[in-house]
C-alpha cells in the first residue's frame, strides 16, 4: 500500500491494483497547505460542515464521496466506490473557538491490501469505551496529534495504551505551514514515545507492507506535500 501525506488530516492511499482513497480533503487557504491535484477513486470526509475536512468538491475527477458522519449515523458501516467503511460518531473539541456548539463527525476505518486502517477524523474530546474499541486490532493509526482543537494528547495516549496500533502516522499537528498559535508541534507527541519507537519518512509519500509493522507500536512521521 502506498500513502501519501498532503498535509492536514488529507492522506492518499493507493493498493496493489492502483485503487485509491482520499481522507477528509480540506480548503488550501483555511490550512496553508497546497492544493491536492491527485484524484482518487473514493473520498471520504469525516464531516459536510467543516472546511477543514470535507472539501471533496476539490477534488479532480469525479471520485465517489462517503461522508463517514451520515454512515456513523446510519448502523455504523457503508460500502462506498467498492470499499466497506466502518464508522463511529464523535464530537469536535468543546470549547472549538469557530463553533458554538461542537459540531459531529466520523472517526472511520477500512482495509486495504490487508492492512486495517483507521482515520481520527476531527475528534476533539476524550474517547468514550466504545470510541476506543473502535481502534482494536488496527495495523495503521492516522492520529490526530496537535492538542489544540482536536483530543489531548494524554488522552490520545490512553487509546494508544489500550489497543495498541502497529504503526501510527501523526496528523493535524503545528508545521511550518499549518500553524494556529496553541497546535502542538510534534516533539509534544513524539515525547510520549522512546527514541526507538520513532521514525522520520523524510518523505510525503511511503510504501508499506505487513511486513513492514513489527509486533510493538512505532511512529511514522511523514512529510506533506509541496
């Protein structure tokens, strides 16, 4: 499976046959990331009201488009563009300074080339039992790792404790493109780690296999794309 970072909580994921999906694709200005000019056979967006997640319509092509809140809302699973999506409602951060009232969105997951994956969407609170449970027996995390607006770390860390991702690739932290004033560089997340544990793509876009995952959890830290 290959993956690419384009910044954000926006990933690219592609399998063996050339099949590819797009996660929660955001506006460029809102962010400061570039513009993704990569179609895909699918997207999927974690949220329809956030700028920052949804922006599907930018996408080129004509990509079918899931929106993992409305399959959250409606039993908890989909099949979109031939892929079957599992998805679990979850709130943005209570005291998020554009919204009143926190807005909803997916946390979803999926499989590709065996490997199960699962996306954090825009969570912004301390996981419930079942929001953790939702992440057992997953092989790839992208997890929200910036603090500010999405869920704090410790409480991140106590869903990394309990199940144990194979590889996590941090996301939605402080860069020298994205950065509002209280998002968490990414030493804060990487503190939470041993040296051993961490390593740096240098790259936006990775090539992984099961192979690649060992049996204790490690981190991934990809660049984004210029």
């Amino acid at each position: 499976m290959q993956i690419t970072w384009f910044g954000h909580a926006a990933f690219k994921l592609t399998d063996s046959t050339g099949w590819s999906v797009i996660t929660d694709p955001y506006t460029p200005e809102g962010v400061g990331y570039a513009p993704i000019q990569e179609t895909a056979d699918l997207v999927i967006i974690s949220s329809d009201d956030d700028d920052a997640h949804c922006r599907a319509d930018l996408i080129p092509g004509d990509p079918e488009v899931l929106n993992a809140l409305t399959a959250a809302q409606q039993g908890g699973s989909a099949v979109a563009a031939g892929l079957q999506v599992r998805a679990i409602e979850a709130a943005e951060w209570d005291h998020h300074p554009e919204h009143a009232v926190p807005g909803q969105n997916g946390m979803y997951r999926f499989e590709l080339d065996g490997l199960k994956v699962a996306h954090m969407g825009d969570v912004g609170n301390p996981l419930t039992r079942a929001q953790q449970a939702f992440f057992e027996d997953v092989d790839v995390l992208l997890a929200l790792a910036g603090g500010y607006l999405t869920i704090e770390l410790p409480d991140l860390m106590e869903m990394v404790h309990r199940v144990r991702p194979r590889l996590i690739i941090p996301m939605h932290f402080r860069t020298l493109t994205y950065r509002p004033r209280n998002t968490m560089w990414i030493d804060s997340f990487l503190a939470h780690f041993k040296d051993e544990q961490v390593e740096f793509a240098c790259a936006h876009t990775v090539e992984l296999s099961r192979s690649d995952l060992g049996d204790k959890t490690r981190v991934l830290v990809m660049d984004y794309k210029r």
